[in-house]
C-alpha cells in the first residue's frame, strides 16, 4: 500500500507494539516516509524492537491533534542502517542533522521498515 512521502510537518508519531503479554505499548518516535514505506530509526535495545521482532503488527498516529490527523495500521521488518544511507540522509534532512545510525548516546541503532496494511484514517489522497 502506498505511504505519503510526506504525512506533515510533524516532528513525531506514535508507534503503538504488542508487549509480550499483548498489552500495547506506545512510544513517540522520530519518523520519515520515502513513498513505499514509514522508516523509524531505534536503539536495538528499544522494548519496541524485542516487540515488533516477536510480532511484527502495529498501529502507527501522525499528528493526531492535528486538522489532519493520519493512522495507520501494518508490520515493521527490521533493517540494518549501514543498508540504507538514503534513509539515514532522509533523517539528517528532516531533523537538522541528526545521524540517525550514530550508536554514542544509546548504542548500536537500528532501521524499522513500517509497510502500511491499511489507513484506518487519513492516508494518501
């Protein structure tokens, strides 16, 4: 399904991923499109990465106080950051220079490819 190269000026969104005892858990998170997908960059060590990797279903909000608010649910893979430097630069773009692969502050990082299943409101068009 397509995603919107650019779902708003929004700095973050709400990722929402299923604990292990299938409570949600809902975290804020930096975020860029590309056209294909939603990219979130992450520590490895996040609780949303030990999540999403025992299952990958989730529910992502962009902007939900917003005129426009935009939801969606899908499935994240997980991607190495050294595989995506147009990702990476995505990132430097839309945050002023943040290196998104860049371990110092809370170790190795990882890339979280989020394929849109359905825009339960909002969405491209």
């Amino acid at each position: 399904m397509s995603t919107p190269k650019n779902l708003g000026p929004d700095e973050s969104a709400w990722l929402t991923t299923l604990s292990a005892d299938g409570s949600p858990h809902t975290t804020p998170v930096w975020f860029v499109a590309d056209g294909e997908s939603i990219w979130v960059a992450t520590s490895v060590a996040a609780q949303k990465v030990r999540n999403l990797a025992r299952d990958p279903r989730l529910s992502l909000a962009v902007d939900g106080s917003g005129q426009r608010p935009q939801v969606a649910s899908g499935r994240s893979a997980e991607r190495a950051c050294d595989q995506h430097p147009d990702i990476i630069a995505a990132f430097a773009a839309k945050y002023r220079g943040w290196d998104a692969a860049d371990p110092t502050h809370y170790g190795p990082r990882v890339l979280l490819e989020i394929q849109v299943d359905r825009w339960l409101l909002g969405g491209p068009g």
